[in-house]
C-alpha cells in the first residue's frame, strides 16, 4: 500500500483518513505503534497536529497532546489479561470435560520489555 513511506507521507495519509472520516482530532486519545524511528517521526507529527487542533478548539496553548502510555499499549494489556485468560480456559475445560487443559511450550523463548 505505502511501501518505503517516510514518516511524512504515513502521517499525511493518516491524518488524511482521519478527517476524511470526519474524526475530531482534538478528541485522539492515544497513537499505538511499535519502536521503529519512522513511527516515533509519525507520532511526533500527529502529536503536533492534535495539539494544534486542540489549541484551536479550546483556545488554550497549553493543550495535552496525545496520551504517553507507551509505544505499544497491546503488550501491556495482553500481559495483564495473559494469567487470567489461561485461568478461565482451565476453568471451562474443566466444567464441560473436553479438551487438555495443558499449553503448548513456547518454540522460542521470547519476553517482551515494557
């Protein structure tokens, strides 16, 4: 679709799309991405236009900008949901008596850094 795009064209499209949906963008919470330098260059575009967007709704220069929960929020939450999602696979293998309640061992040990 964009192929090679540098950070200015992905940013330009994106923004794009969200007003083409007729988004509020001073409303833009949060922009998930992971680490490459293209996408901190995307967010920090994106950030200058809701804060700009921001400025012009509220009138005030002091506007919050984008969220800061992170590069990736889906690790974060993924981790926090992961014990108790394999709790309740258990519990409802279990009670309707079918299936192994046992996991696959990982191919490759992997572990994410938040």
């Amino acid at each position: 679709m964009l192929g090679h795009a540098t950070a200015d064209i992905i940013s330009h499209h994106l923004l794009d799309s969200l007003k083409s949906e007729g988004l509020d963008l001073s409303k833009l919470l949060h922009l998930g991405r992971d680490n490459p330098n293209v996408n901190k260059a995307v967010e920090a575009m994106i950030e200058k236009e809701v804060r700009s967007a921001q400025e012009k709704k509220t009138g005030n220069s002091s506007s919050n900008g984008l969220l800061p929960i992170g590069p990736c929020p889906l690790h974060i939450i993924h981790n926090a949901f992961k014990r108790v999602r394999r709790e309740d696979y258990l519990k409802v293998v279990e009670t309707i008596g079918v299936g192994v309640g046992r996991f696959m061992k990982r191919f490759v040990i992997t572990r994410w850094i938040e």
